[in-house]
C-alpha cells in the first residue's frame, strides 16, 4: 500500500512540478514517470523496513 501511495503521489509532485517549469506535455510525463519510480522506491525500502521491524 506504501508503495502505490509512493508512486501515485511521486508522479502527481513529478507533473505539478513540470508544469510549474512551463515543461511540454512530453517533459510532464517524464518527470511524473521520473518521480514515481522514485518514491515507489522509496516506498518499497519503508515497507520492507516496516515488515522486518514487526517481525
């Protein structure tokens, strides 16, 4: 759940900030996929972190 959290909320940061930068439709959609992937991963390490802290 972490994850999609992650990768939902990077990609939504990621376009918002491209298009603040005045970026075309194609620079958007790289730094929405850009971000995603980012806090994806990073989402992937907190839940990974979590489930060995319970376990």
């Amino acid at each position: 759940m972490i994850v999609i959290f992650g990768a939902l909320s990077g990609a939504i940061i990621g376009g918002l900030t491209a298009h603040r930068r005045k970026g075309s439709p194609a620079d958007i959609a790289q730094y929405a996929a850009g971000f995603g992937i980012a806090f994806a991963l990073i989402g992937l390490i907190a839940t990974i972190a979590l489930h060995r802290a319970m376990v």
